[in-house]
C-alpha cells in the first residue's frame, strides 16, 4: 500500500534541473498551496510541497514552467534523511508521478481576489 497526494500550486520559484551520483537529471521545485484562512492576518494560509519529478516529466516541468505558474501534481511522498554538522535532518519531498500545466493568466470568472471571503463569511476553500 502507498501514499498518494494530490496538490494544486503556484511555483515558488524557477525549478531547478540537478543530476544524481548516476548521472541521472531530475527536476526540483516547490509548490505554494493554499490550505485555509488565516482569520488574525485575514489571507490564505499557504503550505509550501517539495517536489522531486524524474524523466520526462522533469523535463517538461522544467521546460515550460517558470515561477507563479499553476501545476497540478500527483505523487508519492518520500521522507529521507541527511546528517548536517551531526544533527539528523530530515527532508520530506512528493515524488511527481503524474502533472497537469493550469492555464496562465487571470481566471476566466473575475477579479484575482475572488476566494478572499466577504468580511463575517468563511473562505470558499
């Protein structure tokens, strides 16, 4: 049995193409997700995914996507683990199985503040 996840972000920033110990290229980025509201700071509150995608579709990804792009991904979450000046570090990251590119530009239905709720209204998300 395994884990699946499924997430729909915003790039945090340019990914990034890196080659393992066997010469294989893979492609990193982050995903910015929006995951409730912050009622204090009155904003969305945003989780941040690592994401690890191998063979063509880091190729793609790193290809035509560019910060604050829209990705839609599906994939396996894998924990591993370092040492960093004696201290074990672990690092959590969704291996990208699958990926759909979002539209660019604004959303079809209005303004780009339309999921901020009417004051006294919970969010839509």
């Amino acid at each position: 049995m395994s884990i699946k996840t499924i997430a729909t972000g915003r790039l945090g920033k340019d990914p990034e193409i890196k080659t393992t110990r066997n010469n294989k290229a893979y492609c990193k980025f982050s995903l910015a997700c929006k995951s409730g509201w912050d009622k204090e700071k009155k904003e969305p509150k945003t989780e941040w995914i690592n994401c690890t995608a191998f063979a063509k579709i880091g190729e793609n990804i790193s290809k035509h996507l560019k910060k604050g792009d829209m990705l839609y991904i599906e994939g396996t979450p894998e924990t591993t683990s370092y040492d960093k000046d004696g201290v074990k570090t672990y690092y959590t990251s969704v291996l990208v199985w699958e990926c759909e590119f979002m539209p660019r530009g604004k959303q079809s239905s209005g303004s780009s503040d339309q999921n901020e709720p009417v004051e006294g209204e919970e969010p839509p998300f």
